[in-house]
C-alpha cells in the first residue's frame, strides 16, 4: 500500500513538473497570445526571415510580435500585421525597420520612433518601412566594390 502511494506521489509531481515546463515554453517562445494591444499594418520590400510569430522591438525591448504576413500581388510587397502593446504610443513619423540579432541571430521586426506629437491608432498603417538586408549581396558589393578602386588607384 505504501508502495502505491510512493508510486502515485512520484508521478503527479512528475506530471505536475512537466505542465509547468510546457507553459514556460509556450510563453517563452511567444505561442500564447497576447490578449491586450493593438495591431498596426506594414508594407516591406523584403521580409525576408521575418515570420508570423517574430518579435517586435522598440530600443531592444519586446513590445509586440508579427501576427500575419501575406504577399500583395498587386504591388508584390510583403503586407505585414503586428501587434503592439497596450499602453505603448508609437508616434506616426516612426520607422519599421527589419534587423538582425547578428551574423547568425534571426531577423526581427524594429520599430524605429520618429518626433511626431500625433500617434498612430490602432489599425493604421506605418508608412516609413526598410526591408531585410541580404548580408551576401552586400559581401558582394563590398568584394566587387574594393577590387575596382584598388587595382585604379595602383596605376596613377
């Protein structure tokens, strides 16, 4: 008898241990949904890295994540949804930037804020937007670029 409640005591905290894992989880990696914000709209040339799910940053800080991203075909740009925080008042002369965490960090969406006294509402569009960089084009032009100036700068 003693046994079986050894056994049974063993195996709630086990199961107990591993629900808690799995909420932390779902949290840490933002798959459970934010309940308060707003959403703001985006139109990029590249979005390249960015998916549904990547974080939104303002000065580093997480204040909201991409909720949906869809091809327009009639102006073949990336028409991107995301959600801002509650509270947090973006001025509407602010930027959305794509950035990297690094050479081998994935991308994220930057919110770059502008000086404007008015502020965007929920629903509007940010209309200062930059794309993702490609890091081999710009090793490319970087390479082919260094080559040309220093082979005629040589001869002179």
């Amino acid at each position: 008898m003693a046994h079986n409640l050894t056994e049974v005591t063993v195996g709630g905290a086990v199961l107990a241990a591993a629900i808690a894992f799995a909420v932390y989880t779902g949290q840490a990696t933002g798959l459970s949904r934010d309940v308060g914000g707003y959403e703001l709209h985006a139109s990029f040339r590249s979005l390249e890295g960015v998916t549904v799910g990547t974080d939104v940053r303002l000065a580093g800080v997480k204040i909201g994540t991409v909720t949906d991203v869809e091809l327009n075909p009639e102006t073949y740009r990336a028409d991107t949804t995301f959600s801002v925080a509650e509270g947090i008042k973006i001025p509407d002369d602010s930027a959305a930037v794509v950035s990297s965490e690094g050479l081998l960090g994935g991308n994220f969406l930057e919110i770059m804020p502008g000086g404007s006294p008015f502020y965007l509402e929920p629903g509007e569009e940010v209309l200062d937007t930059q794309g993702a960089v490609s890091l081999i084009s710009l090793l490319l032009k970087f390479v082919g670029g260094s080559g040309g100036a220093d082979s005629g700068g040589g001869d002179q």
